[in-house]
C-alpha cells in the first residue's frame, strides 16, 4: 500500500531529502497542498535546472552573434546597431575570433550629435572589458560572476581560444523565471519572423498549425495539436534545449530559443533526403 502524501512529507522533512528527485517530489507536495503557488515552484525548480546547465547548453553559438569591427569611425557601428536592435557588441580586432571588448550602443550617441564639437571617436577607450568563460562553465556559478563583474555578456571561447558564442545574463535568468520579452522582442502578431536565401526560416513555436501549413504549403495535422512547437515538442519526446533539432514531415526543425518549460523560436529548413530516410526508418 503506498503511503500517504502526509506520510511522504513527514518523512521527508523527519530525515532531510536524500536526492535531488526527493527534494523535487517534497517541493511538489507542498504545492499540492497550498504551501507554494505555481510560480513560486517553477522558480525553484529553475534555479536547480541552472545549476545543471553548463554555457554550451543555453549560449547564443558564433554564427547568430553580431559583432562590430575595430573602428574609429561611429558611422560605420550605426548601422549594425540600429539594425540589430541589441544594447551590447562583442568588438572583434583582426579576425572574428580576436574580441578586444564590449561595447555599449548608448555610448555611440554622443558621437552622432551635430554638437559634438572637436571631440574625437575611439572605440578603445569606451570598450568595456570581455567576461571570457569556457563552454564548460556551470550557469549557476557564471549567475555569480555576473554580479560580482557587473557583466552582463559573457564571451564563450572554445578549446583553442576561438568565439564560440555569447551568453548574457537575460539567457540566465530566463531558464529560471521563464522568457523575458523586451521592447525589442518579436512582434506577437507576427509568426513568420524571417526567410533567407538559402530556404532556412525562423518561426515562432506558437504558430498556428493551419497557419504553418499554408505558408509551408504543408499538411500537418493539427487534430492533437495547435501550434507547431506542439507538433515538435512531441515529435522530440522533451523539452529541447537550443541546437537540437529533429526531422518531422520532410522538414528539419531546429530549436533557436527556449526554456525548461516550452519551445519558443524554431528554425525550419527542408531536410535532406537521407534524414528524412533515417528519420522514418525509426518509426
């Protein structure tokens, strides 16, 4: 006979939890009976989540990092920053790879002014100095580095020393709180955020499937599920975490964005006929 919820608790408390899925299974119960509200319990829950997550696992990887070059010229940064709508930029000097430092958008305004008199432009006495973390970094100890830095960008290097990506402490705080949407975040109007040359788009997971599936020109059903992100949250097994991807109905899906909760940005890009071919041979 299994024991009661009250029994389970009392134990608990009585001897202490001896594992993390015990702990996990008391935080639970309280909430179950009123001691936490949801919020509260999906908080604590992330911020153990952070301290299994190491920077590889949540950073924004090279090739979606905006840089600016070394430069002596502000117009040359304006339009990469006005473009981009960011607030920080890796400064990158003779290679990509080479970041010299942090530079701040607002900064720039007082160069642009028509009343700027005589004073002169140079980026390098108002970069900021780079937080450089290894991909292997724990994000709870990074959380720390961060207040004890007053960095909010962190420049994750590879093996050899070379840009892997960035993480900022907004990609920190969002696997515990959740997404955090700013002025600059994707229209919630809109689905279809952007398409290349090269027949890659990027959607939002919450695109309606019958919305997906006119602009795909797909055939997706959606008796089980409403958005995409449903479809391949499902397809997965779990919620993925950035960079995975999966190939469902002759399109690969690659997650760009999301939390421990939800999918929240997808890339979509046809799939090759022999990840198609893998793909059914497992069903």
């Amino acid at each position: 006979m299994s024991k009661s919820w009250l029994d389970r608790l009392g134990q608990a408390i009585a001897g202490g939890p001896r594992d993390r899925e015990e702990l996990i299974e008391l935080l639970r119960l309280s909430h179950d009976r009123g001691l936490l509200d949801a919020d509260a319990l999906a908080m604590i829950e992330g911020v153990m989540h952070v301290s299994e997550l190491q920077a590889r696992d949540i950073m924004i990887p090279r090739s979606q990092v905006t840089v600016v070059p070394r430069t002596n010229d502000p117009w040359e940064l304006l339009p990469t920053i006005a473009g981009s709508g960011f607030s920080r930029f890796p400064v990158t000097g003779d290679s990509r790879d080479d970041v010299i430092g942090i530079f701040i958008a607002k900064d720039l305004l007082p160069f642009l002014s028509k009343d700027n008199g005589a004073k002169e432009f140079n980026i390098r006495e108002l970069l900021r100095p780079a937080l450089f973390i290894p991909e292997s970094k724990r994000l709870d100890v990074l959380l720390k580095l961060f207040q004890e830095s007053r960095n909010h960008m962190a420049i994750v290097v590879d093996e050899y020393g070379g840009l892997a990506g960035i993480v900022t402490i907004e990609d920190v705080i969002e696997q515990i709180v959740g997404e955090i949407d700013d002025e600059h975040d994707f229209d919630e109007d809109s689905y279809i955020l952007s398409r290349d040359g090269e027949g890659r788009t990027i959607v939002k997971a919450l695109t309606p499937i019958e919305d997906f599936n006119e602009y795909f020109e797909t055939e997706y059903s959606d008796d089980e599920f409403d958005t995409i992100g449903g479809v391949v949250a499902h397809q997965f097994g779990h919620v993925p975490r950035r960079n995975e991807s999966v190939v469902v109905g002759g399109l690969r899906f690659q997650v760009i964005r999301a939390d421990n909760r939800r999918i929240h940005l997808l890339s979509v890009t046809p799939a090759s006929e022999t990840a198609t071919e893998a793909a059914a041979q497992k069903h």
